[in-house]
C-alpha cells in the first residue's frame, strides 16, 4: 500500500487554519483600536461591540491614526459589501462611504435593520412602497445623547 501522505497532521492542521482564515474575520496583528482619540469613533465602534448583531473589525494603527483626524460632523455610517460580508463603513468622505470597515453584520440579519438596532436609529418611513431596502447613512454626531 502506498501512502499519499507522510505528514497527516501537518495536513489536517493546515486545513483546519484555512478553515478558520476562510469562516472568521482575520484579526489584524497590529490592532490598535484602544487607541481611538476621537470620541464619535470610538462611540461608533463600541456599539458594534456590544451588539449582537454584528462583530467588530480590527482596525491597524495607520488607519486609528486617520480615524482620529476625522472631523466629526463630516462622518457617517453605512453598510457595504467585503469578500462577500455585509460590512459596517465608517467615512467622511461622500464619494467614498467605506473609507473604514469597522465591522461585519452577521449573515442572518438584513443591514438596514441591524444598522438601525446598533445605533437606536429609526429609519423614517418611505411615502411610497418599494421593493428594495435604501441603503442607510447614519450621522453618529446627532445620534449621540
């Protein structure tokens, strides 16, 4: 009998880290989120945090350094698409509204709702019935009580 393989575990473990890699949002090796100066970005991220809807995203010191020079007024929050994840966008930036992916929205749930469910949002009605969901631009800066 001929053996295909020498090494079965390295095999199997490899497999099972590309199984994770591929099911999980990879952390970044240089999260460094804790150190958020801006007040309205940190508030952003710690909702998703504490939400079971979504689970928050690394974000690496280059892109906390970029976060905290943002002018409050100027950001909003919305929902994008990423390797085929329902992304939570962070920008102030109108022609770029995923500046940031500051979180992911869990497959069951429809992003509209869990933006509005995260943030406490009421989305205002629509005078006419459509048949597609509008995308959602939060201002957190009137959010915030």
């Amino acid at each position: 009998m001929v053996s295909f393989c020498k090494y079965p575990l390295k095999i199997i473990g490899s497999s099972i880290l590309l199984m994770n890699l591929i099911n999980h949002n990879p952390i970044k090796a240089n999260d460094c989120s804790n150190e958020l100066n801006n007040k309205l970005v940190a508030w952003s991220m710690n909702k998703i945090r504490k939400s079971n809807m979504a689970t928050p995203n690394s974000v690496t010191c280059e892109e906390v350094k970029d976060m905290n020079q943002m002018k409050n007024e100027n950001i909003t929050i919305t929902s994008g698409r990423k390797k085929g994840k329902t992304a939570i966008c962070l920008s102030d930036e109108n022609n770029y509204p995923c500046k940031f992916v500051i979180g992911f929205i869990k497959p069951q749930f429809d992003a509209a709702f869990a933006l509005s469910e995260i943030y406490s949002f009421t989305p205002p009605k629509s005078s006419q019935l459509n048949e597609t969901v509008e995308r959602l631009f939060l201002k957190p800066s009137s959010l915030i009580q």
